[in-house]
C-alpha cells in the first residue's frame, strides 16, 4: 500500500519536474553544442553534396537561422534521402576540420519524402525572388527568405511586449468583432451569421438581416482605440496587439485588408511630444533588439541589411504647414489635401532618411476623436510618423477631451458610450497605432508588405 503512494508520488514529480526530451531543436543544439554527445535532431534536408565515401547534408528545422552540416556515411544514403525531404538522424555531435559544429550521422530515417520532379517548387542553393514564392504561400515557410521573415516577426511579437511590461502599460484584448468603425474611414468589413436557418430563427421585428444577430450592425475592427480609451480611463497606460481588419481597395505593396497593429494609449498625455517621444522610444528599442537577437536572420533576407543610420539620431518633426512647402519648393503638385504615398518619401527623403513626425494636420482630414489644436480651430493634435521604405508607419493623436466639442463630432449616436468617458473622472490621453508588417518592412528592408507574414490577404486574394 504505501509502495503504490510512493510510486504515484514519483510520477507526479516526474510529470510536474521534467518534460521527457523527444529529441533536440537545432536552435538548443547550436547554441550550446556538447561535443561527443549523442543527440537526435529531425527536420528537412536543405542541401545535399554526395561524395565519395560521405554524403554532406545540410538540415534545418525551423527555430535557428543556421543549419546543422551532417556527415553521413554513404551506406545510411538511401534514395529517399533527398533534397527537401524531412528527416530524423541520430549521431554525435563534433567539431568538422573547418572548425564549424557538426553530427556524424549513424542513423537516418527518412520521414516523408521529397521528389523535386513530382513538382516540388524550389531549388536548392537558390535564392527565388519573393514574387515567385508568393506563388505557393502553403511551401515558402520551407525557403529561408520567409522562414527568416517569420522567425523576426516572432522576436518582435516577443519584444512589443516586453518593452510595454517594463513600462507598466496593461496589455489589453480588445474585441475583434465590434460595433463601432473606430476611424470612419468606410474600410469596414461586416460580420453576418453565415447560415440561413439561424438568420430565421432570430429574425424578431425591426431587426433585419443585417442586424439580427448582435441586434446591430457588427463588423471586424479597424482599431481596438475606443476600446482602448475606455479602458485606459480606469487602468491608466494601456496597449493592445492584435489583428485589424480593412476593405481597402488598393492592392499596393503597402496594404493588406487583414494585419497586425500595435496600439498604445497613454495615461495623462497632455502634449504630442510626450506621445513622439514614446514612439521613438519604442521604435529604436525595437530595431536595437532586433539587430542583436536577429542578426543571422536578417542577413538571410538580405546580406546587405546593415543598421539604419537613424538608429543614433533624433527623429524630426514638421508641422503639416510646413511638410506642405517643403514638398512645393520641391515642385510637387500640393493642390490636393493631404499628402501621398510619393510625397511621403519625399518628405523621409528630405530628411535623410530620418524618421519624421508630420504633426498638427487640418481638421478634416483627420478622425473624428483627435484633439483641436489650442492656437488653431481648424487643427487638430494628430502625428503620421513617416520612414523609409513605407511612408507612414504610425498614426497617432491626442484624444479631445472637451464633452461639449466632442459632442458636435461625434458620428453617431451608438457612439455615446465613448462621449460618456468625458463625462466621469475624465483624463488627458493620446495614442498611436503601428502597423506590424509595415514595422517588419523598415526593420527588414522589405519592398512588399506580402512578404512579412505567412498568409496575406489583400484584395482579389485571400488564398488558403
Ligand atoms: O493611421 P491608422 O489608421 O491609425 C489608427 O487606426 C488609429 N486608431 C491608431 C490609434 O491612434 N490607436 O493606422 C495605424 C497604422 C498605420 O500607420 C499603418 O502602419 C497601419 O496601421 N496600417 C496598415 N497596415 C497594413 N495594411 C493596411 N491596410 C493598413 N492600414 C493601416
Ligand atoms: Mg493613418
């Protein structure tokens, strides 16, 4: 009896103290290679030299750049054993005559196989151009381009969280089916039961089809910030981090209908400095981090990645007024409000490259919840932070906080609840968004915003 208690006791330790190794993650081998040692390493072949004795096989399983070099005696090579195939092989560990960690193979199985004839997309020792690995977004993960791109946007996923903890902001899950379109932009993307028997079951009077389900309108959001603003007038500094919905209908190599968007809204912020000096904060921690925990991964995107020069200096700010001369001095067309994608990089241009903040931009151009500047009716407090390679990467403003001035913008009526947040302890807040894949585009030095996440999705095309 007290035998069994024992032995009960012992599994439980052995469950709760040690997970069983199944084998090891190339990633733990490489960073700590115990010489001599036996390990088991599975993952797929990415290159393949056969000679006389010894085949030499390069594997990789995904959680490092590099791969491991395996020595394989040539009477472990069956035909199976091929370029692209996945892959279990058990030796030990040693150090090759060049220097670089190595297994001497002394079994191999084979785990499935791979035929390149069979139709197999990719060569080895090929570097494809991101176009063509568009093609066949079910097999890029295999290519060290995307597999690089996944593993960075993993770190960076990683650091957004931790540069916001040691700060102290709360992280928030704002909802991702909601009732409001945050920037009234028309970019919405309705959400309908999908089923006509639950449509007519809930079907009551004065619902239509549109509305039975939530008992209004619902779409995907565009933005967690009014979620986010009520939240941070009773939890202070406050993010959220999650996917964002557009029906945009531009297929550019900047847009995507379905990203990620960081979003920040700040406790008590009374001044645009005080918002630009978190986002620049922010963003050289970011690309820091990124540089010393990514490196081997950005070389594999592209092996002239070097550390943007920004990276020591202060980002510039230009009011809206003066982003416009510029761009007229520099005879671009200005008749138009706003400013374009091309006037965007002109303007990065013109600072060298150097980030900058377009602040104070007029009124109606802007969304309805940012604040009126103080010497300016027709302004209000919103920023774009614009970069190379993309434009505008962050979009940001103070919160107008006056109920009564609110009240006249307001959009609609099912918007009450965000004008009574001025009513109660109400506070001063200003907040940013940064899109993710745009953030991967600067960091990566990618042309196309398709290449920075595993499935994109922009109009025409949501494959898979
Ligand atoms: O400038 P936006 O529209 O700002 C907002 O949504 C605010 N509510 C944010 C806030 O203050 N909490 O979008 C913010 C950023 C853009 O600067 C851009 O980086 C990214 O989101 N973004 C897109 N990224 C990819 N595809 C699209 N279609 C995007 N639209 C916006
Ligand atoms: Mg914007």
């Amino acid at each position: 009896m007290l035998l069994k208690v024992s032995c009960k006791l012992n599994n439980f330790l052995s469950i709760k103290h040690g997970i069983k190794k199944y084998y090891s993650v190339l990633a733990s081998v490489l960073e700590k290679p115990e010489l001599g040692e036996n390990v088991e390493i599975k993952g797929w072949v990415k290159s393949l030299r056969v000679q006389k004795e010894l085949v030499f096989a390069d594997v990789s399983d995904g959680s490092c750049a590099q791969k491991l070099q395996v020595t394989i005696p040539k009477h472990l090579k069956t035909n199976d054993l091929t370029y692209g195939s996945a892959v279990n092989i058990t030796g030990k560990l040693a150090r090759s005559p060049r220097g670089q960690i190595e297994l001497l193979a002394e079994n191999v199985k084979i785990y499935g196989k791979c035929v390149v004839l069979d139709g197999y997309p990719f060569n080895p020792r090929t570097s494809h151009p991101p176009e063509y690995l568009r093609r066949y977004l079910h097999l890029r993960s295999r290519t060290n381009y995307i597999s690089a791109m996944l593993r960075i946007r993993h770190s960076v996923t990683q650091l957004i969280h931790k540069y916001f903890s040691s700060k102290n902001y709360i992280n928030i899950h704002t909802p991702i089916i909601t009732s409001n379109d945050c920037e009234g932009a028309g970019e919405n993307f309705k959400v309908l039961p999908d089923n006509e028997e639950t449509v007519k079951s809930m079907m009551q009077q004065g619902l239509n089809s549109e509305t039975v389900y939530f008992g209004s309108k619902a779409f995907l959001t565009v933005s967690g910030q009014l979620h986010l603003e009520a939240v941070c007038r009773g939890m202070g500094n406050v993010y959220t981090f999650g996917p964002t919905f557009r029906a945009e209908n531009s297929k550019s190599r900047l847009h995507l209908s379905e990203f990620y968007m960081l979003e920040g809204e700040l406790a008590f912020c009374e001044t645009l400095e005080h918002l630009q000096n978190t986002i620049e904060d922010f963003l050289k921690f970011i690309l820091t981090e990124i540089r010393n925990s990514n490196e081997k991964d950005l070389n594999l995107i592209d092996k002239n990645n070097t550390t943007p020069t920004w990276l020591n200096k202060q980002f510039i700010t230009l009011n809206y007024d003066e982003a416009k001369n510029i761009l007229d001095k520099k005879g671009m067309n200005t008749a138009e409000v706003g400013i374009n994608k091309e006037q965007e990089l002109a303007l990065v241009d013109y600072c060298n490259g150097v980030p900058v903040f377009i602040v104070r931009w007029p009124k109606s151009l802007k969304s309805f919840y940012m604040k009126e500047s103080q010497n300016d009716p027709e302004k209000v407090d919103a920023l774009d932070l614009l970069a190379p390679i993309t434009g505008e990467i962050v979009g940001g403003s103070l919160r107008e906080d006056n109920y009564e001035k609110l009240k006249l913008k307001l959009p609609s009526e099912s918007l009450n609840w965000y004008l009574e947040l001025r009513k109660f302890g109400n506070i001063p807040t200003g907040g940013f968004g940064l899109g993710l894949e745009r953030l991967l585009q600067v960091i990566c030095a990618i042309p196309n915003i398709k290449d920075t996440l595993p499935f994109p999705r922009w109009p025409h095309n949501c494959s898979m």
